[in-house]
C-alpha cells in the first residue's frame, strides 16, 4: 500500500511525499509496526484517558465546592494558594523578584 501525502504548509519544495512503508500487512495491523511503537502508542493512549478522567474529577470537585457556599470556596482558595506555594518552595523557585540568582 503506498499513500502519498499533499504539499501543505511545512513542505518547502513543490513535489509531494512518497509514503512507502506499508501499514497493513497479511500478518495484522501490528505486525507493520515495531515492538517499541506500539507500546509507546498504548501508553500514549494511557495517558491520555488518564489525564481525561482526572481532567472529568476535577471539573466536579471543582463545582461542588462552587456550589457548597462561600465557606468551602474559601477553603478551597486556601488550599490552592498554600499548594502553589509549596510546589515553589520544593521545586526551587524564586519567590521574591529581588532575588538575581536562584540555588538549588
């Protein structure tokens, strides 16, 4: 199987690209694709649902808190504010702007 590929904006000459490795072969889809390609797609595909589920847990948390009062809402800025402030302190970040030099 050959596809070939229309000239978009990254390609600078006028010719198209030739595409000539197969995609699927009589042995399956995977057996076209290395090993080491397909485990780096799976945990490409891990992590992405990962990242949509927390992403989903944290829109909620999020509006339950929003939808609790005032009270929680401030907590939960509080809570914000002292993470951020903690992940600069550990991560060796420059607080203040006075600082020139940061060392770890």
């Amino acid at each position: 199987m050959v596809a070939t590929r229309r000239k978009g904006a990254e390609d600078k000459d006028e010719t198209t690209k030739v595409i000539t490795t197969p995609v699927v072969t009589d042995d399956g889809p995977t057996k076209a694709v290395s090993a080491e390609t397909v485990k780096a797609e799976e945990g490409k595909v891990r992590k992405v649902l990962v990242r949509t589920i927390s992403g989903g847990l944290f829109v909620i948390v999020f509006n339950v808190v929003i939808w609790a009062g005032h009270l929680y809402t401030l907590f939960f800025i509080a809570l914000l504010q002292f993470g951020c402030f903690r992940e600069m302190v550990r991560g060796h970040v420059c607080v203040s702007p006075l600082l020139l030099t940061c060392s770890p």
